[in-house]
C-alpha cells in the first residue's frame, strides 16, 4: 500500500474549497480522506466529497470538496492510499 499527503489546504470557518489532482493511473484503487492539523476538540470539523473524472485511457483527475465543520479558521492535509 502507499500512502501519503497529496496537498494541503486552509478554510475559512464554515466555508468549502475545490481541489483536483491529475494523471493518477487508472487501474489504481486510491481513496481519499482528509486530515484536520488546525486542533478543535469538541465536535466534528471538516466533511468531503470525492468526484472521479477518467480524464484518458490510462490516466484519473479526483476533483475534492473540503468543507470546514467549525466556526473558525482549519488547516487540512488531503491524504490519499493506493490500495492495490
């Protein structure tokens, strides 16, 4: 398996942002989820989407929305793991 921190972000509270990353190979399994590094004990902070565009024969782009849960400002990791 390999794992690791694709990019990282920063939302205002209550806000969501857009991402994608590209040319991932197609017969790859990756799974996407994403990380708080902005500490805020209490509730849940961040929910995501993952959208999945077969951009050629052999290549990937996973479009990302983040969105920040809390009332303040949160930084994120975007993580990922190849599963096969």
């Amino acid at each position: 398996m390999r794992v690791g921190t694709q990019f990282t972000g920063r939302l205002p509270a209550g806000q969501s942002g857009r991402w994608f990353t590209h040319s991932w190979p197609s017969d790859w399994h990756v799974t996407w989820y994403f990380m708080p590094t902005t500490p805020a004990p209490g509730a849940p902070e961040l929910e995501w989407e993952v959208e999945v565009e077969r951009a050629s024969a052999s290549a990937v782009t996973y479009w990302l929305t983040v969105r920040n849960l809390s009332s303040a400002p949160m930084d994120f990791e975007g993580r990922y793991a190849v599963l096969n």
